[in-house]
C-alpha cells in the first residue's frame, strides 16, 4: 500500500507501507505534521 500526504501548505512524499496500518500511522503522523508545518487547532 502507498500513502501520500498533502495540505494546504503543500504536498509530502510517498511512502510504502509494509505490514500493520496502525503502526505505520504511530510511525509516521507526526513527522508529516512537523514537515508540513500543520498547526494544531
């Protein structure tokens, strides 16, 4: 599976997910908010 990730700001980049969905989302969520720049409202 692939997961991209974008917003307003701009996009990320693709990464491939190998195994559990879950873990890859503990993983990953907030480096993207921190690359992204995303605040928390």
């Amino acid at each position: 599976m692939v997961w991209g990730r974008f917003a307003a700001v701009g996009p990320g980049p693709l990464s491939i997910i190998e195994g559990n969905f879950q873990k890859f989302l503990k993983e990953n969520v907030r480096s993207s908010v921190h690359e992204l720049k995303l605040k928390h409202n």
